[in-house]
C-alpha cells in the first residue's frame, strides 16, 4: 500500500457455517435393509466438505452429493499421517428430529487434536452447527428402530501438496455419515462379553505420546496386533505400558481409595481395544469404586468414559432432579466413587482373586459400554465376573441411562437436537 | 465346483514388475532452474501406481503421467493412518546412468513397514525393478550438478473404502519423484551445524511402538513441537526417552566399550530431527567411538545410519580391496569402533566436558551427514564442538566417501546402476 500505512497481514478466515452451500443429489439412494448394516461400510447420499488455504484460510463449506476425494500424491496426509477423526452418533427422539450427545465433547477434542498436529485451528461452534446441517440432510438414512443411529465420521487432513516436512498449511475437514445398527444385536442371545488378549510386546500409548488425541497415526498400528489376538482366540487388545508414576498413586491413596497397590515392573492398564478401560470394585463396605485410567496423556479423554464418571457422580450427590439421583438398579444407599488412578494387571488379577472385582468393561462411542469377560495374559486366562444378559449391575445402570439419553427418552443437558 | 474337488481360494497376485505398462505423458513439463529447487515441492511428469484388490492381489504396475489419486472419503489411510512410505535419491553417474544406493534396503524396509501396518506383502524385488523403471522414464530431470539428484518417494496406504476398524485389504502402491538439490547449498559458506532442542514433553518412540519403522503416524506428531523449538531458535529435535535397560549397557560394557555411565532418571538419546543420532567419542588411547542408539525397536533402522556403521568396520579391518581400507583422513593406525549403545543427554554432557566429544551428527537420506553444534537442554545450551567447513574430522571421511559412491567414483557394491 502506498499510503504509509504498513501493510497488515489479512487474518485467515475461520470456519462460518452461516457459509454454508447446499447442493443435493440429483437422485438418492435406496435406503438398505437395517438388518443388513455393518457398522461405517454404508454410505449415505451426501458428505460436507471444506477446505482451508493457507492465505485465505477456511473456504465456504459444502454440502455435496457423496463422491471420492482428489488428492495430489504428494499430499501430506498421505505421506506424514496429518490425519485425525472424531466418532459420534445420532439417535431419532420419539419426535423424530434427530439427537446427538454431547456433540460439544467431540468438537473441542477435534481442536486439541488438530492443535497437536499443526494442522489450521477452527472454531468448534461452527464444526458442531455443520454436523447439524449434514445430519438433518441426511436424516432419513436413520433407521426407526431401537439402537439404531446415524455414526457421524468427522475428519481433518493435510493436504499440502509437496513432500516437504513441514507442518500442513493446506487442509480438508470433511464429514460423512453412515446409518450403523446397536453394536450388540438386538436378537435376544443378549450381550456377549468380550475377550481380551493382553500385549505386553506392543504399547499402544507412552508419556509424552500422542494417546490422549484422536489421530489416525493412533489407529493403524493396532491393526497387526488385533489380528494376532484374534488368531489366538481372543477378541481385541487390552492395551497396557510398563510405567506407574508412584507419586500420582500415593496421591490418590491420600484421597482415600482403597486398595491400591503398586510393585514395580507391574503393566499398568491403558485402553481396551478402541475404548476406555473401567473396573468395578468393591469396597469393604459394599460401596463401589468405578475405577478407571486417569487422563495423563496415554488414554484418551472419551465422551462415553467422561459420561460414566459423570453419571456415578450423579448417583452419589443429592440434587432436586430426580432423573439424576440414581443410576437405576443401584440403591441410593451404595455410593459409587468415580476413581480416576492407574491400575496394573497384576493388581486386578490380586482383587480378582480376593472376589473385590464386581465387573470390568470398555467403554465407547460404538459399543457404548461392552462388557469383558476373559483376559489373556501372560500365557494365562484370568475369567473376569460375567452377567446373564452380559451387563454387570453398574455397566447396566449406565448403558441404561445412557440410552435413555441417547433417545431423548431421559431428558438431559447433553442432549443436542439436530432441527 | 460341481467336480468334487474342494475349491481352493486362488492364490492373491503378487506385486509383478514384468506386468509393468507406461503411459508417457503427450506433453513433457519444462525443467526448472536447479538452483530455485526446494525439497520434494516439484513433481515431475511420471508417477507409477499399482493397486491391490483383496481377492485379486496386486494389479498391473503403471508409469502414468502424474496426476491425483481418487480416494474415497471413506478411505482407510484417510482415517486410521495407513500409510507408510520410503525416502531414496538417484544420483548421475559418470557416464550419465542414475545410480541408487542400497536399494534392497529401503524395500526390504518398506515390506517390514507393510507387515506392521497389515498393508498386503509384496516382493520387495518388485519394487527396486519398479524404482528402476520410473527413474530411468525421469532422468532427464536429475540436474546434471555436483549433489543434485532425484529423490524418490515410494508410498503403500490402505485403501479399503469404509469405516470399520479392521485392517486394510485393498491398499494402493505409489511411486513419485522429485529432483532435489543438495541440503547443503555449495555456495562456499559451507555446511552450517544445526542447533536442536532436546524434547522431554514430547516423545518420538517408545518400547513396544512404531519407532523402528518408517510409518507416517511417526511424523504427523512432530510438527508442533519442532515448530515450538523453532520458536525458540532451534532448527530441529533432539529426541529422548526416559527408559535406559540396565542389562544391555552391562552387556555392552562386557564388549568392551568405554565411558558409559548410566543414572536413573536420565534421558537417552533416540533420534535428532528426522535422522540417526551419532556420536564420535575419544577413548583415552586417541581411538574413536562411533556411537549411535541400537535397533531396539525405538529408532530407525536407517541406510545412512548402517552406512557409517559399515564403513568403520571397513576401516578397522584388512582387506584385499584398497576402497575400503581407510576413511579418507583418518590414519588407519586411528582405529573406529562402530558402537551400538544407548547414550543418554546427560552422559553427552558430562563426556564433552571431559573434551571427549570430538563430534556429534545425524545421518539420513535427505541431509546424508548434518552436522549438529548446539543442543538445548533443560534451558541450557550445550555447544558441541565445530568445525572450519561444517563436518568434524570423522563425519567428513564418512560424508565424502558416502557422496563418492552416491555418484559411482567411489565402486560399491551398494551401488545399483538403473538402465
């Protein structure tokens, strides 16, 4: 500029769902038998997309019908892995608009994540206004059946076209959904617990790793193992790491929790599979300890393990909504004490023997709250407690509640309506 | 089969380099100024894809012009970080045939990689012919100028086109080029040492991980914080790793290395930036430590890396062939000891200022030999020693005799001509 005013730098436009453009297909697909669904191989009619520069920053976001995506093959989430999701669900409320839970939860764990891998920030009001917009367009692929939803897969990806290692100025953030039946059939055989084979040989997560972010990079090393698992009969993984911080147990012991013991070379517990880890135990007094790893960085931050902490806060603490008092089935007078502490193996195994593990079992966004019942470990079965209908008492008040929140049938502030 | 006879699956095609099929671009690019090339940001005319369909195994090779890969938004690698990749250069000799260096070892490396990300298995013969090939159809883009080359980026990612956390079936084998000019320009400064930031919030690899192994998820998570050490002045990271195995330095004592001392709580060495960390000790008697950390499944097993370790055990012995005797400027009474230990920051620092450090470099691909000066350390700055011209007294005899075979002046048997 001429006019002496030195030239400023244009600020980067931010992501704005009041840009958004909708261009629909020009015809849509049959919708499939529900019946036949496997879970995230559906596609729907639609995908949103949108794209930032690195001068321009966020473009205008685009509803579009579902097609493949360009990309250079010098890209850089192809070569250096600048990919990162999120995973969430919709349910239809009896009133038929469509319902997400906590939604705010995701978008934010979406910005930490892309934060951690220098990809371009956006706000997450406006990720969560765009999944609104998709969802409410692509509605009528939720089946109106129970335990049916909408699996909603936002992700975020480099595209910087050129091979140099840099972090990715050029990025995608798009999102698509898939119609996806209850993780455990509705057939009446009930749930079955899962078994789980316990690595010590591959670490999923380390301090000062990537574990507490939802990152591709997270994923694609679990596949090897998984398969491993499964050619010796067991199901997934129960992720585990050679590192307990004894000044972190020492301070829960302060808190008063009970039963913690620590031995050196003990593995400590992670995640299992792709959920959160969670045991029951019982205290001497027959109240209960929901324990679960704390969030130090090696696990990460789940919507549904946040929720079951949440929830057994609830059941303890006198509040003037009823819906909140009690987790059903558990009487007020059993306290459940949300404990968030490292556990190894090894001590589960020593309460297990002394009859204090109650149930232990994973939770997540697909399965919502899976049960386990065998864990490998050490060439060795340890048979975890196992429920008729699969659910143990407290993963059952909690699937419960949560279900019911999913579906609106029990109304909560975490409920998001998508109209 | 209505004969009797049990069907049996059809055995997967492997990868096939004699299926290869080219497709010359109609219009061939201009070449650009030599001088005006940065790292791997220009493409050239070619590209070779070949695809891997689950029951059909891998396709027909292809050099086609180069253009985008049509993924589905659903894509495996776009989700779960399927994705890994090769980093190589093909220099002009002499007589103007491109010259790769230890080929075998980047595609023997590529199909371990494959293996742990349970991309499909391919012959990695096939691949070196397939470099080959695309090379010879790029030549013309290897600038014909003291260290300019032609790097060369193989790349497999999962393609399987739906969400469901299992391994990837359908995968895509891709080849690009790029020519690229020294990392050092030869502008008569010399090489510059870098400065690094040695990183304890954030770690690089971990026992039981994905260190060992060139996988994109290892470097998405490295951007911020070499970004944040910029911030700060550095060009790069030192990475560290607070884990040292007491029974495998004892071990290494017993061989009879000197100078290792280990302490709890201190933090070895892993990596710097993206290449091999070394180090040249002085033992009390004028002889040389090679030290690099082992391969124990934290650190890459780089070709450069091996390299060095190579040609100091060509240094030490007798051989027939007078390549190889001596390291240029290192008298052979000097013996070099390539030695595959564990060091840790603290260690560095205590023998440097013992004036025992003669040197310290990383070894890669893209830099070959980088010689490093100053490491920041828990807010101090260690400054190594430097040297007039950039390499200290070892990494130049390594870092000319490595460019003397990268051009064939120097005969290697890790030479592999490319007509």
């Amino acid at each position: 500029m001429s006019n002496g005013i030195p030239k400023q730098p244009m600020p980067l436009a931010d992501l704005d769902a009041s840009k958004l453009e909708i261009h629909l297909a020009a015809t849509l697909k049959d919708l499939p038998e529900p019946s036949s669904l496997l879970f995230g191989e559906t596609k729907t009619d639609h995908m949103l997309v949108v794209e930032h520069e690195p001068l321009a920053g966020w473009g205008k976001p685009q509803i579009v019908p579902y097609k493949p995506l360009e990309l250079d093959p010098a890209s850089h989430c192809l070569h250096y892995s600048s990919n990162l999701f999120e995973g969430m669900k919709a349910y239809l409320c009896p009133d038929g608009v469509p319902l997400l839970f906590r939604p705010d939860m995701n978008a934010t764990r979406m910005t930490l994540s892309a934060e951690r891998l220098a990809l371009p920030p956006f706000n997450p009001d406006a990720l969560m206004a765009l999944i609104k917009a998709l969802v409410s367009v692509e509605k009528r692929w939720i089946p109106q059946l129970p335990g049916y939803s909408l699996y909603i897969r936002p992700c975020l990806i480099g595209t910087r076209p050129a091979m140099g290692v840099v972090p990715s100025n050029h990025a995608t953030l798009f999102i698509i959904v898939s119609p996806t039946g209850p993780f455990f059939k509705h057939d009446g055989a009930g749930v079955k617990p899962v078994s789980l084979y316990a690595s010590f040989d591959h670490v999923r997560s380390w301090p000062g790793g990537t574990g507490a972010f939802k990152l591709g990079g997270n994923y694609a090393p679990t596949f090897m193992p998984a398969y491993r698992a499964a050619q010796e009969g067991y199901q997934q993984i129960l992720w585990l790491l050679e590192d307990v911080d004894p000044k972190e147990t020492d301070a829960i012991e302060a808190n008063g929790a009970v039963d913690v013991e620590k031995k050196s070379s003990e593995m400590r517990i992670t995640e299992a599979g792709q959920m959160n880890f969670f045991a029951v135990i019982v205290r001497e007094d027959g109240d209960l300890d929901l324990v679960t790893p704390p969030l130090d960085g090696t696990v990460l931050p789940g919507v549904t393990r946040d929720s079951c902490l949440e929830l057994a806060r609830f059941h303890n603490l006198p509040t003037d909504d009823p819906l909140y008092t009690c987790l059903p089935g558990i009487p007020a007078t059993r306290k459940v004490y949300p404990c968030e502490r490292n556990i190894t193996i090894e001590e589960l195994a020593r309460l297990h023997d002394k009859g204090r593990v109650l149930e232990i079992f994973g939770a997540g966004t697909a399965a919502v709250i899976c049960p386990i019942g065998r864990v490998g470990y050490r060439h060795k079965d340890i048979l975890f407690p196992e429920y008729p209908g699969g659910y143990g008492p407290l993963s059952k008040a909690l699937v419960e509640t949560l279900e019911g929140i999913f579906v609106g049938k029990v109304k909560s502030t975490w409920s998001v309506r998508c109209e």
